[in-house]
C-alpha cells in the first residue's frame, strides 16, 4: 500500500517533480514533464507499477528535512548499527531529467539494500533492461532510463537490485537519468558537483523574497512548493504534482490535477509580485495571454504546461488507485464553462498592471474580446468554481467574479487611460453588482447562497470582502461567514459547500475533507473584520496541517486525520502566503500600540 499522502516530500527540476516517501521509496515520477506518463506510479498502484527504493535493511527511526530554503531533501535512517541518509535532488533541468540519490554514513555502519523498478507509461510497460558501458539501461517503446553508480547490480524478479554498507563519512552516489530512447546516451553527472549547483540555485531563486513577517519559514518553502511546481520552459504553474489522490479516502472524487487552471492566475500572480518574484510573475502572465488568445468563446479553464487545450480524460484501470480509488489522466472539466475564469483573468492582468508588469496593446486589445464575452453570457448558467458535474446553475460565486471583470476594465480605464466602453461596462458593473444582490443573497438567513434561488451555503462567497464588492464589516459579509461557521466547519475547518443527500450539486455522493483553501479564506475575513486573535488561530491550525517538510495537500480529512487530495497543492500553498502577508498587515498596528 503507498504511505499516507504527508509522508511524501517532492523533489524537482523546473520541469517535473517526483514524491519521495519516508520510507525511502520514490513512488510518482512522470518524465518529461509534470503531466507525462510516469515511470515510478507504485502511489497509484502497488510496487509493480514502478518504484525507487534505497533504504537500511534493519529497523529504523527516521527524521528527514530540506536543506535551508532549498529542495534537497535529507532523510535521515538511525538503526541498531548505525546512522546513515540518504540525500535526494533533482538538478535544475539543462538536457534530460534526472534523479540524483546520495547514500551517506553519519555514525557507525549501516546496511542498504537497493530497489529500483522501472515501469514506463504509468506502469504498464515493463522495459528491457541492459548493460551500457557504466551504466544500466532500461528502454520500452520511446521512453530509456540510465542508472550510473559505482555499487554492483544485479537482476530478480524484473527489478534491478544492490545491496551494499556505508560508513560514517562515506559517499554512495546513485544517478539515473531519462531520455527519449532514440537519442544518444547522456552525459555522466558528478553528484557532488550537482547537489553543490542544486543548491545554490535553490538558495539564489529563493534570495529574492521580501517577506520578513513572524512566518517567513512557512512563506518561504510555499514559494519554492510553488516553484516547484513551475514548468520553467512556459511560466506555466500545475495545479498540483500528482493525478487521483482522494479527496474522500475510498471515494470517487479523484482528479488529475497536473494542469495550469486559470483561476490560478490572480492569487499566484498576486503572491509571486508581492512577495518580490517579479520575473516569475512576468513568465506566468506571458504563459496566461498565450493561452487564452484566440476566440473568447472557446477560452478554457485550464490549459497543459505548454497551453494545450486537448485535455481529454479517461481511467487508468490498470492502477489499483491510491486507497482502491478510480485513477484518471487527463480532466474534462477543461470542456466546462465556468463564468469565474474570465474575472480572474481579467484581475490578474489588472494586478500586473498595477504592480508594474508591461502592459501592452495586445493584451488590452484581448481583454476587451473578453469582456465583450461577459456582456453577452454573464447572465448565463456555468459550472462554477468547483467544477461540477451535476448540471449548470447560476453560482453567485460566478456572478461574483463577472462583477470583478466588469470592475478590473472599469479601473483600467480610470487608473492606467486604457481605451474602452467606461460607460457601458460601469453600467454593467452596476447591474452585476445588483443582481447578485437581489438574487445571491438570502436576508432572512443573513447570509449569501450557493446559487440563486438555493438554500445552500458555499464558502467560495468568502471571496466577497477579498475582491472588493463588499468591505468584510458589512453586515452581509458577517453574516456570510457566521453561517458557514454555522455549517461549513469541521473541528475548526472550511468545507467548501454543503453536501448531504438531496444537495448532490456537484452529480457526485456526499463527503470529502476540509477545503484548506477555504479555510485560509476565512482567516482572511478574520483579520479584514478585526477579529485578530481568531485569525491568528486559524492560521495557526492551518499551519499545522503540514507534513513534516512543510508541505499541504488540497484538503484535510478531519475524521482520519489525513491529508487527502493531491499533492502538494498550489491553491493550498498560494492562500498560506497570502494569508501570512495580510496578517503581518493586520496584526502589526494593534502589535504596536500594545508595545507603546
């Protein structure tokens, strides 16, 4: 069975990632890029489908960390005999990728043994595996893998093992390298070289950040998760690293996540420029405009690392699924109409412009088809935020971010003279603004509703203060989050919308974890209404949440216990930013009158 979702950690290059367990197994590493086929998937699966294990052959105590603000992991194995680690990193993409395990003795000896299973294509193709000069060679079809390392190999069982013993001070170095099978053998690495190079640039990225708030650790490896997640060839930035980890252990609410949505755009755009990453900001923003150019009606919402469109899913049935879970590539809500996208969007370019990003002709020119888009379809039903599969509605959420649309193109023209219809779009804003009034909000129960002419409560309306259509003192803003801290909290935690049999909205069975998201939300609303000490709280439980390297999946099982969903995930690590600035913001002048 593959370990809980937090005992993993990641490692990467700028183009991929692989999940490294505590355990010592890598189990999900897709090559080349984040939403190719895997050659390790034992996550999915079982140890058939592709895993890299080194590990002590005796009963252990591990510790394991990063290395200070990099992504070179140290897992520490402490047994009867001895303390050894094992050092994991991947160097910054320049040819192939490639994974680079150094074995290194600590105190006393330590005995290893060695596993690897390469398994291509999600782990249904088994390779012929020879030997090359140095290194052993694994080909099937288009995919070949190279292992270089001074330990002796040997063959069982369709897996390629060693076993070996290492010393205090002692170094064993382990590389293995992928490359389309019909190019030539890749160059030899030097591991101390690579982990020397792999650290600084991880070190030099992370050197650019200007947050210096009492959460600064927890800032910082959120900004390295996200780099993480960059494909650095584009901007563009995956939603998360991993396909069909549950949100619900055992259910069916399992997606693959390993695209760039757009709804992404504004809060990663906002944290990269204000955390002091501009040139990341200006390659996600230049990925975002190439991805939605062309006819606004066809503009998706999400796109492939390199903005492709064809995202078509199907099921993996040779995968048992993590926890015996459906396992699906590719994700058809691309197909959806979500009406949010095209106003956060629309706020993304206008936060770019704001903080000094280049704003060209050709992207005004884009975003005035876009909003000619809205005028004609705002009224229409879409699949909302939460991409459901249950049928279209009109989700005031989405109506929400129509009005932000309409509010971002009224401002580009009153705060950075762009040309356009000032008059027609303040009028539409106006009208958004009271249909969503009129129709989005329930003043018997005091509260904003899922969808118009719905009972149901959603905790995407949280967002109501955080874009500017109400200040979070309004009494229809409190009402909103006392109502779903009424009955969208779960032992201090957000769901995302009511679910219990008779509400199936989203066309799926009742029951997933918290929505970390949602939660950083609502310590945002906290600190915005002056309910500081409740903010902090919040954060703090959030925090807590992480695993042991600081990292968060993309929601929180509070019955289990467990992280669950995939992993790690940009739309947890990019609110914890978020919320860690606007509580340095909001806790700083009543931090300093009580000092005075």
């Amino acid at each position: 069975m593959p370990l809980p979702i937090e005992d993993y950690a990641i490692i990467a290059d700028t183009h991929t990632c692989a999940l490294v367990g505590r355990n010592g197994s890598i189990d999900w590493l897709c090559v080349p890029r984040f939403d190719s086929g895997a050659i390790f998937a034992a996550l999915l699966g079982t140890a058939d489908n592709g895993h890299w294990t080194i590990a002590p052959r005796d009963t252990v105590t591990t510790r394991r960390r990063y290395r200070d603000e990099t992504l070179v992991l140290e897992t520490e194995f402490e047994t009867p005999t001895g303390v050894a680690r094992v050092i994991d990193f991947m160097p910054p993409r320049t040819d192939s990728p490639s994974v680079i395990r150094i074995v290194e003795g600590v105190r006393g000896e330590v005995h290893f043994g060695m596993e690897l299973r390469l398994r291509f294509d999600y782990g249904q193709v088994v390779p012929w595996v020879y030997r090359e000069g140095d290194a052993l060679v694994a080909v099937a079809g288009p995919d070949a893998a190279w292992l270089r390392t001074p330990i002796e190999l040997f063959g069982g069982n369709l897996t390629t093992k060693a076993d070996f013993a290492v010393r205090a001070g002692e170094r064993v170095p382990f590389v293995l390298t992928w490359r389309p099978s019909h190019q030539p053998p890749p160059e030899p690495l030097d591991p101390a070289h690579e982990l020397g190079v792999t650290e600084g640039y991880w070190r030099g990225w992370v050197s650019a950040c200007t947050y210096e708030g009492e959460w600064r650790d927890a800032v910082v490896r959120s900004l390295l998760t996200l780099k993480a997640l960059t494909y650095a060839p584009t901007g563009g930035i995956v939603a998360a690293a991993t396909t069909s980890l549950p949100e619900k252990l055992g259910g069916v609410r399992n997606w693959d996540y390993r695209f760039c949505w757009l709804r992404d755009a504004t809060i990663t755009l906002q944290s990269l420029l204000f955390s002091g990453f501009q040139s990341e900001a200006i390659a996600w923003r230049k990925w975002l405009l190439r991805a939605i150019a062309g006819n606004p009606t066809e503009l998706q919402i999400m796109y492939g690392v390199a903005g492709e469109r064809r995202l078509d899913e199907h099921l993996a049935g040779w995968l048992t699924g993590y926890d015996g879970n459906p396992v699906r590539i590719g994700n058809a809500a691309a197909e959806q109409f979500q009406l949010d996208v095209y106003g956060e969007v629309m706020d993304a370019l206008h936060q770019g412009r704001r903080a000094g990003l280049k704003a060209d002709d050709p992207s005004w020119g884009l975003q005035v088809k876009l909003m000619e888009f809205v005028e004609e379809h705002w009224q229409d039903p879409d699949e909302g935020i939460w991409e459901v599969r249950g049928g279209s509605k009109h989700f005031t959420h989405s109506k929400l971010m129509a009005w932000v649309a309409a509010d971002r193109a009224v401002k580009a023209i009153e705060e950075f003279g762009l040309d356009g219809p000032r008059e027609r779009w303040t009028a539409l804003r106006d009208a958004i603004r009271a249909d969503i009034l009129e129709k989005g909000y329930d003043p018997a129960r005091k509260t904003f509703t899922q969808y118009y002419g719905s009972e149901e409560l959603d905790a995407a309306m949280l967002m109501v203060p955080l874009v500017g259509f109400l200040p979070a003192t309004d009494e229809r803003v409190r009402g909103t989050v006392e109502a779903i801290e009424k009955h969208l909290m779960a032992d201090g935690f957000v769901q995302r919308y009511t679910q219990h049999p008779g509400t199936e909205v989203d066309g799926l069975p009742p029951g997933e974890g918290a929505f970390l998201a949602c939660t950083f939300w609502l310590a945002d609303n906290y600190a915005l209404m002056g309910r500081h000490e409740e903010a902090r709280e919040t954060f703090q439980r959030l925090l807590a949440l992480r695993n042991d390297v600081g990292l968060l999946s993309e929601e929180y099982d509070t019955e289990a216990g467990r992280l669950v969903g995939n992993f790690p995930q940009a739309f947890s690590h990019v609110p914890l930013i978020d919320t860690a600035r606007t509580l340095s913001s909001a806790l700083a002048p009543t931090e300093a009158r009580a000092a005075g």
